[in-house]
C-alpha cells in the first residue's frame, strides 16, 4: 500500500467533488436561475450537496410501500421468494419519504424556512409515532 500515493488521489477527488458539486453544480445553477435552493425527492439531493460540504434539509412527506419492489422487483437482488426484497415471512411496513432542500455553503436558515413553509403548506407530514 502507497499512503502518500492514495493521499494525493484522495485529495485529486476531493477537489474534484467540490468543483463538480459546489463550484461548478449548486452554486452555478443556484446562480444562474437566481435559486434559493434546489429541491430534490427523498433523501437525493444530500449525496450531492455533501460532496461539497453543502447543508441539505429533508422535510418528512409521508410514507410509501416498502413491499416488493426496489431490489426486489424482477432481476433484481431479492432475498424472498419471487425475487422480493424481504425474506418469508417479513412483514414489511411502509418507509418514509421526503423532500430535500439542499443549498450552497452557509444556507441552513433559508433552508429551514423554505422546508418549515413547504411543511405547513402541503400539510403532508406524518409525525413519527410515539414509543411507549
């Protein structure tokens, strides 16, 4: 194993995940579309913005299925019968689902206003139960 060697590709990758996504992603497009932020579905955007280093808000949306489907679905990597992603038996429940607001360097409090107004807009969130 080289250290210094894997060093200096660590570090030729990580400039290059800021480039691409701060630099010459989010800033660029917030920029040219005069955004506040960009919203992604699910958890998506977080990859993105943290490659730069960049905050991501998700806002709970509600749930949807989690049974079959995804890696389950045909050709997929299931570990059930039918190619279904639970083994027998798993009773799978639905899975939450989100909205990413996800903005350049030092956004947080524009984030959390936008996802606070989409939150009491939509309505949509589904607060997690209580535990006994």
């Amino acid at each position: 194993m080289d250290v210094e060697k894997d060093r200096t590709r660590y570090e030729v990758d990580r400039a290059k995940d800021v480039r691409l996504g701060g630099t010459h992603g989010i800033d660029e497009i917030m920029k040219a579309e005069r955004l506040d932020a960009v919203v992604f579905p699910a958890a998506s955007g977080a990859a993105v913005a943290a490659k730069p280093g960049y905050p991501t808000v998700i806002v709970p949306f509600g749930m949807i299925p989690n049974a079959p489907g995804g890696a389950g679905a045909p050709g997929g990597r299931g570990a059930g019968p039918n190619n279904t992603p639970f083994p027998p038996g798993f009773d799978a429940k639905p899975e939450p689902y989100g909205v990413s607001f996800t903005g350049s360097a030092c956004s947080e409090p524009r984030l959390i206003e936008l996802a606070y107004s989409f939150e009491q807009a939509t309505k949509k969130r589904i607060p997690p139960p209580l535990f006994p």
